[in-house]
C-alpha cells in the first residue's frame, strides 16, 4: 500500500518516465471493483497502463504469485 499515491497513479508516471515505461508491473489488490478478467480488459483499453502485465487479488496463493511473475519476466525459478 502506497499511502500518498495511489497504483494506478503510480502506473501513470512510470509510463511517462522513459527510464520506467517499459518495466512490467503486476498489480496487486485486496478488493477489486469488479472481476479481475474485467479489471484486466479496462487496464489494456487505456494507453496509460500498457505497462501493466497482470493483476492478482489478495489473500494469494504464493505458487499463482510466482507463475505470474515467470511469466511476465520469462525467468525461470
């Protein structure tokens, strides 16, 4: 948790940054709004969040966390 900013912020500067805009981010929340398949679908129709490769929800099971993150960075573990 980011208490002065929110993910989403977050996400905004770093695709503004070119140093940040091509690092992948998985997203993480205890309460999404919607599905996270919906959530997902609204992150790839905005611009601003091509950065983010994945959502997952909390409480998470570690394994689902790790085949995640293999597959967004392609490192095996």
């Amino acid at each position: 948790m980011i208490p002065e900013i929110g993910g989403m912020e977050v996400c905004k500067k770093m695709t503004n940054n070119l140093k940040l805009k091509n690092v992948p981010v998985l997203l993480m929340s205890s309460a999404l709004p919607i599905s996270s398949e919906e959530y997902k679908a609204t992150l790839k129709n905005s611009i601003s969040f091509s950065i983010v490769k994945g959502v997952i929800e909390k409480p998470f099971v570690i394994d689902d966390l790790l085949a995640k993150i293999k597959k967004i960075t392609k490192i095996d573990f």
